[in-house]
C-alpha cells in the first residue's frame, strides 16, 4: 500500500525567484520565511527547495560547489535553520535538491582532480584523452561525439593536462565518476549530514544519469542529445540507488521523501525505481507528457493532442497501479507555464487552470505545485535575446543562429518552451516589481502582475488560487483521491478528460473539458444524483462548457 505520500501535495520554491527580503533583486530564504505562513494557508505538506548551495550560478545553483553550506546570496546555515524550523513548525516537511550527477568546476572536488593527472581526485570526475589518432583541442577530437543538455559537445578540453572532461550539461557542471565508491560514499555523507540536520528528503537532480555504459563509445541516439542511450537509466543506477538509500536511510525512523528527476524514463524502469521492495526511491519525474508538444528537440513546438495526454498519463497511471507510485506534475523550473502550454490564458485563463489542475490532483500520484502555478501565473513575452538569462536558451540560441536559423524563429521557438517561462518572479502583489523585490528583479516580472497575483487571488474566493487550496484540502479529507484505484472514462472523447477513483465504497467521476468549446459527455445516469465536490463553473449543466471541470461523488 502507497506510503505517507499518498496524501501529500508538494510544493516547489525557485529561491532565486519566489521572494527577495533584502532588495539586490535575488530571492532568498528570509524571503522564503516571510512566506510559510502563506503555504501553510495553502496546506501543502512538503516544500522542495531548488539549490540554495554556494555555487557560481552558471545554471542557477545546479552547479554547486560547496554541498554543506548556503550561498551567502541566498543566506546562511543560520537562516535556513530557521526556516527548517518554521517550516516544520507549521507541520510541513522540508525537501532538499541533491545534484550529485555533476559538481560545479568550482567545488574542491573538481579543482583538485584537474590539478593532474597524478590527482588522487583525477578518478572523481570522467577524464578521457582525445580520440585516436586526434589532436586534443581539434574539433572532433572529442572522446566521444556526445553532445551536452546545453548545446555543443559534452567534452571539455582541460588544457593544462590535455585530457578531457565529460559534462552533460554545463562546460561548468562536470560529472561526477559514480564508478569510484570514494564518490559515492562522499555523497551519502553529506546526505546524512543535511538529514542530521533535520531536512525530510530529497528530490534527485538527473538522477539517472549518474551510471555511464562503459566503455565509453560515441552515441547512436537521434533527436537533441546524441550518447544519451549510453546514460539514461544505465547499468549500475539501481545498484547505487540501492545503495543510497541503505547508507542514507537504514535506521532512520522519519517519514522521508525521495523522488527521482528522470528525464527518458519508461514505465519499466519507473516500475524499478519505485518498488518499495527495491529501496531506490519513492517517486520519479516522468518526462513524458511535457514531451508531447514538440517534435524532435524540444524547441520544436506542436499543438498537444488531448488523445495524445491522455493516452500517456494512462499508461503511467495504468503502469504504477500495483506497485510503485506516480509523481504528478505540470509544472517545474525547467517548463514552460501551464497555463501557457496546455489552457488558456487569455479569455479562459482562470477557468483552464483550474481544470488542469482539477485533472492533473486527481490522479493517483503525489502531485507538485510549482510556486506562482497556484493563481495561475502565465509565460512571459519573451521579445529579444536580452530579455533571457537561462544558460539552455542563450547557448542554443547562439548555436541555432551559428547555424543559419532565422533569429525571429529561434526566439518564437524560446517563447514558448523556454526555461525562464518558469522563472520570472513570483506576482505577489500589483505594487511594484509585483510585490518580489525593493530593488531590481534579476529576471523581469511579467506585466500582467497587476492582474494575476497572490493578493488579488487570495482576495477572490472564485480564484485559481482557491481552487488549489480547495484540491489539497479535498486530497487530506477524502482518501480515495490519494489511495483509490484509477480507471481512465471516454478515452476515446477528443475534448473532454474524464476518469473514475474507487476505493471501498467510494467513487469519484472527474470530468473535465479540456477544450475552448462546449463538451457533451453523454449520458451519465449512475452518477445523475451523485454529490458534487467541487467545480470551476457554478451550476454546470449537462454539457460542459469551455474548461468546465467538475468532480462527483457517490456510494456504491
Ligand atoms: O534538469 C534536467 C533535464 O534534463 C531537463 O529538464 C533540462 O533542464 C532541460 O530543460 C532539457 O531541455 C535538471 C534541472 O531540473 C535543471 O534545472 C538543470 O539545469 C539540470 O538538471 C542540470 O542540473
């Protein structure tokens, strides 16, 4: 039977943008602080923390190079026992970020292991010389021809050894060697030491990249990221996620999260990660509907096919029935808004949201909120170059131009899918700088903060806002949303997203038209004097409006 999760709704924090206390335009944990009575007042159960670690921000703190302090940008050890302290004095959990695929460049780790080749760190990291035959620092002399996450090849020449490194993001974000057990011993460490500290968990950074097919060979995979066959759910990941949580969690008596970030992960392996009886983790990231609007790489944008969404979520939902457990989510700082992506957010803006996310908490999985998604926060207009930060969009911006793409199309394309949809501050309030900051905001609010903002939502009881709220609270009051059985309505009906949950003798009919015309979902007499339990339409009738989502209920 499903864990503690079950019941759980997760909420995201992107420090960087959530809420800056001391005006230099970066969020930071005082920040995070004067805003835990608020998600209390929400009623998640667990925060996840993006990285707060020192780190020279190449990739906003997914490049650390210190895993047992704060940046001093963010705060101090202090703070964020403070905050660990509110947090868990309103009864929730607090979940760290663990990136432990790769370090920054800065960290000692890797500034030790580039000194040379005698290094007793040289092992730590993946060292390779040029290709046979080839001249270090040639193009193509590459190890191997694997490209990186980040455009261009994920080998760095180190010059001063002549040997290369791998990266699978960053030039800046060296992998680790999980071959070395020294490397894996020194990363449970530093997780016992963060769980020591009083932490609830972690959510796992890439997680299944960290084993490598040996040896490494050049790549076969067609599509953006060429190699990554060879370190997508490789050979020893679960032995070392096996071992991780033994050395991490054996004897420890809390109720703990772990959840996976697994880009390309099938529900085979999610079956693997997740079965209790293994010990790996307890959830993963799937990556499957946030891949469905694109075609090739993921700037190549298409229309989403509600066929297409439900067939994938009824996999999932089918696949992890008996054994493991679904994370669910629309949303996370790597994703376009989804509002944006898959509603509305002109006309029906409000009324889409709700639907999403009607549809998305009542599946059976744990789902997560991504700060500013609760009031329906939408894509920013993204006009120039200028106007993005995120490392993903400026490198493949420059290598799209580079290859002759017109600079108007790339950047429609980053409109869209871009990382820093995710990232513009969180809308507070209609006050300037939307409430985020006294000074300059690193990354520009969205203009329609005077509209779309917590305050304004909070203020409105017919607001998204609400509605989350309402979700959460509905996911703590009735079990069968957390622990019933999941049995896909109408899979064939190309408008309108409908499912039952049964548990025991209690069923809920979701019904949603995830569409911006009217719906007819037939006749329905079994659930014709079913209890309404919430809606986004007052008095619905019989066909449903544009984005018109209901849920019932009834006895059996
Ligand atoms: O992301 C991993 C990942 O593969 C993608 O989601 C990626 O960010 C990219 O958008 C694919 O197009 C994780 C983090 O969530 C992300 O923020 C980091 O940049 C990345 O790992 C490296 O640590």
């Amino acid at each position: 039977q499903p864990g503690w999760f079950a019941d759980a709704v997760v909420y995201q924090i992107y420090p960087r943008s959530f809420a800056d206390s001391d005006g230099d335009g970066i969020g930071d944990l005082r920040g995070v602080i004067g805003k835990v009575d608020y998600l209390a007042d929400l009623g998640v159960d667990v925060i996840w923390l993006s990285p707060v670690y020192p780190s020279p921000q190449d990739d906003n703190g997914y490049d650390i190079s210190n895993y047992r302090d704060i940046a001093p940008v963010f705060g101090s050890l202090d703070i964020f026992d403070e905050l660990l302290g509110r947090v868990h004095a309103r009864g929730m959990k607090l979940v760290m970020d663990l990136v432990v695929n790769h370090t920054s460049d800065e960290h000692s780790w890797f500034v030790e292991s580039s000194s040379g080749p005698d290094s007793a760190k040289r092992d730590w990291y993946i060292w390779r010389p040029a290709r046979s035959g080839m001249t270090a620092g040639v193009p193509g002399a590459e190890p191997t021809n694997w490209t990186s996450f980040f455009s261009g090849p994920a080998w760095q020449l180190d010059e001063a050894t002549g040997e290369y490194y791998l990266h699978l993001f960053s030039p800046k974000q060296p992998d680790l060697n999980w071959e070395n057990p020294d490397v894996r011993s020194a990363v449970h460490e530093m997780m016992r030491w963060w769980l020591d500290r009083g932490v609830d968990g972690f959510r796992m950074d890439v997680i299944n990249m960290i084993s490598k097919t040996l040896p490494l060979t050049d790549g076969s995979t067609v599509g953006s990221v060429i190699g990554s066959e060879q370190f997508l759910n490789g050979p020893r990941v679960h032995e070392y996620l096996a071992e991780m949580h033994r050395e991490v969690f054996a004897g420890r008596t809390g109720r703990y999260l772990t959840v996976g970030e697994t880009p390309g992960v099938t529900v085979d392996d999610a079956r693997l990660y997740t079965d209790p009886a293994r010990g790996e983790v307890d959830m993963v990231f799937q990556f499957d509907h946030v891949d469905l609007d694109h075609d090739g790489s993921k700037w190549e944008h298409i229309p989403l096919r509600l066929l297409d969404l439900k067939a994938c979520f009824g996999r999932w939902q089918a696949g992890l029935a008996d054994l493991g457990w679904n994370s669910l989510y629309w949303n996370n700082h790597d994703q376009p808004r989804v509002v944006s992506r898959f509603g509305d957010d002109g006309q029906h803006r409000a009324r889409s949201a709700k639907a999403l996310a009607t549809v998305l908490h009542l599946h059976r999985g744990t789902p997560y909120v991504y700060q500013g998604e609760e009031f329906g926060m939408t894509n920013f207009p993204f006009a120039s170059i200028e106007d993005f930060q995120d490392i993903e969009s400026i490198n493949h911006y420059r290598q799209a131009v580079a290859g002759g793409q017109d600079p108007a199309a790339a950047i429609a394309a980053m409109r869209i899918a871009g990382r820093d949809n995710a990232r513009t501050p969180v809308q507070w309030d209609a006050t300037p700088q939307a409430g985020f900051t006294t000074g300059t905001p690193w990354l520009a609010v969205n203009p329609n903060y005077v509209e779309i903002n917590a305050a304004a939502a909070l203020a409105d009881p017919d607001s998204v806002l609400h509605h989350y709220r309402k979700l959460i609270a509905l996911r703590h009051l009735e079990p069968t949303v957390g622990r019933g059985d999941f049995t896909m309505v109408l899979p064939h009906d190309e408008q309108i997203y409908a499912f039952t949950r049964r548990l025991g003798h209690t069923e809920l009919l979701v019904l949603a038209n995830l569409s911006g015309e009217p719906a007819d979902p037939g006749p329905l007499p079994e659930w014709a004097a079913a209890e309404i339990l919430l809606t986004n339409v007052p008095d619905g009738a019989a066909v449903l409006l544009p984005w018109e989502a209901r849920i019932l209920r009834r006895s059996l």
